[in-house]
RNA sequence: GGGGUCUUAGCUCAAUUGGUUAGAGCGCCGGCCUGUCACGCCGGAGGUUGCGGGUUCAAGUCCCGUAGAUCCCGCCA
C-alpha cells in the first residue's frame, strides 16, 4: 500500500499514528534545519516536518524536493503547538513527522503557477496548452467533482420515477436543416457519411414507438457551428422523453430534477413549482423569451399614457400600430452621454429612428429631449407608471412590438450590469410556454421555431389552416438567470398531422422520404403520445459552479476555434488514412511569403 | 464571414512626447537560516518586445500587413 491516508483526512483523532501519505509537493520551506513541506492531493494539503533531529537521511531528501515533486511520506502524525495552528487548513491542527521520505517522480518547473490567486489571472490559453496541470488546482478539481454530484443526482433522480437510461448512437445520419454536421467518412461503401448527432432527438422519439415509456440519457452532442463562451462543439445534454403525458406533467418531473441538482451542488432547494409564464408574457414584461427574473425594471407598455399625445413621433407610431415601451434603469441618471450615444446607435439596427430619455437629476428635474412634448397628465402618469425618482434614467423604444421588446431588453440586461444590481447568489428559474410554433424567415418562409416533431397547442390547430403564422406550440423552454438550460415539446404522433406539419414547412416529398421517412413510417405504427426535453447539461454545471466560462466544467475543453489545445487537434492525417476512407483534399490556396 | 480588445523575461505587468544598457513582483538557480505556512535574508541567471515590412538620426512606442488568443454579432431547428 503506497498511502494509508490522503492529505485531506488527518486530525487529532489520529494524534501518535504512524501514517504514509502520497502527494504532490506544493511549497517547501527550508529553514536551513528543519523543513517544512505542504503535501497536496485531491483530498487537501497535509504539512509535514522534516527535522534532522528525527531523521538527518529523510530532511536531506526534503531538501532536495521541488514543486510538483511527487513524493511518499512516513511519520507520525503529531499535535501543532497551539500558537501554530493553521486554521485556513482542514488538517491544519496537525502535522506529520518525516522519518522517510521517498522521491516518486520529480518535476519540471510548471509553466505558470499552479497556486490558485495567480493560476486564475494567467492566460487561460496557457492553462489549457497544460491541462494536466491546470486540473492540479483545486478549484478545477472542485468543477469536475462538482458535475460528478450533479450526474449522480441526475441518473438517481430518473432512475426513482422509472426512467431507463438508453445509449443512442454515435455515428448517426446526417440532417442537414439545424446545425452544421460533424461528418465521418465511411471506409465500406465509398461516398458515404455517418454525422455526429446534434441531439439525439429522433432515436429518442423512436424509443417511444418502441414503448420505452421514459427514457433518459447523458447524452453527447456535436454541432460544428462557431463557439461562445458558452458553447463547446462537443457537449453533454440531460435528454429526456416520456410517454403519455401533456406538458403538465413534463415541468413537474423537470421541477424535480431541477431541484435534486441544486440540493447535490450545495445550493437550497427551489420552491416548486417553479414559476412559468407564456412566451408572450416573457417578451412583453421582460423583451426576451429567456427573461433574467433577478431583478425588476420590467417592460412597461405607455399606449394608454400617450393614446392622445400631441409628440407626433409618438402618436405616429401608435396610429401605426406600433407601441411605446419604456424601461426605468434605476440609479442610471449619470451614465455618460457616451453610453446613451451608443444605444441610440442599437436602437437605430433594431428597426428604430432613435432613443428618446429622461435623466433624473438630483434636484429632481428631468433632463430629457422630449419632455417638452409632454402634456402635465402625459408626465404625472408616466411617474406613476415608471415609479420614476431621483437618479433613474428613463429609456423609451416606440415602433412595432416586434422589434422595441427585444431592444429594451437587451437595454435592460445592459444596464443592470451597468448598474451592478444584479444579485449574485440569486438563482431564479422560471418556465416560459407556449412559443410559437413557426418564425417567418426574411423571405417569409415559416421554419419550425423549435423542431418539425412540435406539436401544435390543441385550441391553436385550426389556426394552422387560417394563420399559421400565429400558431402557438406546446413547447417550453426552461431558464435560470436569464439563461436558457433546456428546451422541449410535446410532439406531434400523428402521421397525417406530421406530414401537415412537412407541407407547411415545405419540405418535398423527396426529402420527407429521404429524411424523414423512417420516423413518419414509425408513427404510422402505434405511436404514443409523448414530450421531452433537453438540458444543457455543461451550461447548468456552469450555472451551479458560478464559473466565467463553461470550460470551468469540462475537464479537456476546446478553445473558441475548437482546437483542443492540448492534444493539438484537430490535425492533418496521413494521405494514406485519407485515401482509405475515399477522401480527397481540395484545400484553399496558401498564400506564400 | 464581420467587429472590439490583447500579445514585452517561465508567469503577471511597467517602460513619460518616439530618445541612455527594456525594468518590477512572483517563479527559477546558488548561498545563509531549526517553527514556518505568501517563511526571511544575500547573490545570480533569464529578453529576436508574436512575426514580416515601412516611416525616422533613433521604434517596445507611429503606420501597413500577418499570426495567435479572447469577447461579441452573424450562426447555433
């Protein structure tokens, strides 16, 4: 046995045993005599005592142990002095007596400090080159340890209401609307391509029609579109599909889980239910089908407070149709005019001529372009409407719905960051329902907002046939903070409906046969009706470890370009790997010096 | 595909208006030190200022190009 204990679990419990530790050095104070190492592992950081007064043979090893040495230690665990007691350490009452000590392996010197204050100011693209490295600290150990508990609660959580937990394939076929395809070229029949799946979204349906009744699955998924900090090409979603049920009884299995996730992160149990709104609610009050409900300064609608105004900007647009909407950034008078020069340029790419204000000053006076305009009725409401007060700034959208909640949206989330309002520790979850069923593209075409399979909202079918454009879907999404974890839908398992649903959509006979025949054939034979969702499993990790970037979570992520910066992929092969799998490059031309 | 920011010692950064031999802290190497835990003290090594070109008597600094990184927009049913 190389250890009896980790370099986390000794205290005084153990005063007088003799222990053999294995560990990571990570600092060693010589003191010319006596000599201090810190011993790392996993589990914590032990200090042991080199002196030669007990063992001249183990001290002079010591002496020569670097950092990231990896070394055995026997001795005797003994009580500190009381005046040396380190309480920043969990095993800081104690220390171990060196009588021998063993080299395992030596170390270079790290290529950038592993110590925790400085390792996360270094250039993140240095860490990842290391990662082996990098995932010494604890605060990455923690990440990964993190997600573990949440994976654990996951599949006891699923397992406790009968779901099963089924593989799906890898190498899967290719569906060209969606994302980018991942390909992997076929060896056996040449020309041929497996995809990667972007989600394993029919084979879970299918599993359905093969009477799994609740399935469940760890699942990894691969787009190739471009990266945020968000975003990794390969990530790992929690994907669930049940059969007989409504969307009813999807959020309370998903309420659930949600809050066995927070329990096994540290985090306090949410309320359930958790609060849902209509997707139309979410972009009228907050400008986003993802509203962050950690603060208010909510989306307020001034159609009745200005319904006969003589601001002929504004009576335009209401004669127009459009709306007037406003937001108070409270606290936000003193923004820079540079700031406010800015989002006029933002308000102007979202459809609108400008950005009208009013800035609180401290004698209470407005300071706004248009006030002026404004009847003392127009003004007295608006205070009322808008709580305005001393030190608010005042920002105002009128054009169609369409386009002014998504700006005062964006302008809300920018501001509260500006005003730093935003609660750390906050955790607000809210369901958003019943998103449209289709969006318009600019060429008016209506492309599934969701995915073909979503099934119309039952009161909405005859809309199909009239407007389909207004159709609304059951399908949800489920946020956290402003950040969209999941999406799902009860889908649609009726054949002739779904091949409705293709005809919408335009989708030919040809490519409903080639793409969607096996899965149309699938409904035709007894289909349940069924639902399901997908979490973003990374994004929640992220979310419960409150890390900056969703590599926090992943033991070997890849960087914004998808490069794997360690292992230095991905990377060219052989011509002869290329000429197996019947594939020729047909490179861009390099341009030469 | 587009935009912003960044690139100086192993790491994090500094270097006035373009002006002497490009500095500091940490780390590293050597020496001293028997109770430290950011140990302390003394000394030392370490630089193609990402790369290429240009302007200039003179470029880390200004200009052009290029590479890499990072964040955002497009994209992500």
């Amino acid at each position: 046995m190389k250890r009896t204990h980790t370099c986390g679990e000794l205290s005084t419990k153990h005063l007088g045993e003799t222990t053999t530790l294995c560990g990571w050095v990570d600092t060693v104070r010589d003191h010319g005599g006596i000599i201090f190492i810190d011993l790392r592992d996993r589990y914590g950081i032990t200090q042991v005592v080199c002196d030669p007064d007990d063992s001249a043979a183990a001290t002079e090893i010591a002496k020569s142990t670097r950092s990231e040495y990896v070394i055995q230690v026997k001795g005797a665990v003994r009580a500190r002095p009381a005046d040396m007691v380190n309480k920043r350490l969990a095993t800081g009452d104690i220390e171990v007596v060196g009588t021998e000590v063993t080299v395992l392996n030596t170390s270079r010197t790290p290529p950038f400090p592993l110590d925790e204050d400085k390792a996360s100011k270094v250039h993140e693209e240095l860490r990842l080159e290391s990662r082996y490295l990098d995932l010494r600290r604890p605060s990455v150990q923690r990440g990964l340890i993190l997600r573990h508990k949440m994976a654990i609660s996951v599949r006891k959580y699923m397992d406790s209401l009968d779901f099963v937990e089924v593989e799906t394939p890898i190498l899967t076929k290719s569906t060209p609307e969606g994302a980018r395809d991942y390909l992997v070229p076929n060896r056996v029949t040449p020309g041929t391509f497996y995809a990667l799946p972007q989600a394993p979204q029919q084979y879970k349906q299918l599993l359905m029609v093969g009477g799994m009744d609740r399935y469940f699955q760890l699942a990894r998924c691969f787009r190739d579109e471009d990266l945020r900090a968000d975003r990794q090409p390969e990530f790992t979603q929690i994907d669930v599909e049940m059969s007989f049920v409504d969307a009813e009884d999807l959020y309370g299995v998903i309420d659930g889980l949600l809050a066995s996730v927070m329990e096994s992160s540290g985090h306090p149990r949410p309320e359930l239910p958790l609060p849902r709104m209509s997707w139309h609610e979410a972009m009228e009050r907050f400008g986003s089908d993802k509203p962050d409900l950690r603060f208010g300064w909510e989306l307020q609608d001034l159609g009745g407070v200005f319904a006969d105004t003589d601001f002929k900007v504004f009576g335009k647009v209401l004669q127009g149709g459009g709306v007037i909407k406003a937001i108070n950034c409270k606290g936000l008078a003193g923004v820079p005019i540079r700031q406010i020069d800015e989002w006029t340029e933002l308000a102007k790419t979202h459809g609108m001529g400008g950005l009208a204000f009013i800035r609180v000053q401290e004698d209470g006076t407005w300071k706004s372009p248009i006030v002026k305009f404004f009847s003392e009725t127009e003004i007295e409401a608006l205070r009322g409407k808008l709580d305005i007060e001393t030190g608010d700034l005042v920002l105002f959208a009128a054009e169609s719905a369409k386009n002014v909640n998504p700006f005062l949206g964006k302008l809300r989330l920018e501001g509260a960051h500006l005003a730093g309002i935003i609660p750390k520790d906050a955790f607000k979850f809210t369901w958003v329902t019943e998103f449209p069923l289709f969006e318009e593209t600019d060429g008016g075409r209506l492309v599934s907002m969701h995915h073909p399979f979503t099934s119309p909202l039952p009161e909405d079918v005859p809309l199909l046939e009239t407007d389909p454009g207004k159709t609304r879907a059951v399908a949800y999404d489920i946020v956290l903070n402003g950040v969209e974890l999941g999406s799902g839908s009860i889908r649609i398992h009726d054949p002739v409906q779904q091949g409705k649903m293709f005809d919408l959509l335009r989708v030919s006979a040809e490519e409903k046969e080639s793409r969607f025949g096996h899965l149309l054939k699938a409904l035709a034979y007894g289909a349940p009706p069924h639902g399901g969702i997908a979490l973003g499993f990374d994004r929640l990790a992220l979310l419960m470890a409150g890390g900056k970037t969703i590599r926090d979570v992943i033991a070997f992520p890849k960087n914004h370009k998808g490069i794997d910066l360690m292992m230095d992929a991905p990377s060219t092969v052989d011509a002869k790997q290329l000429h197996d799998v019947h594939i020729q490059l047909d490179l861009p031309p390099v341009l030469e010096d």
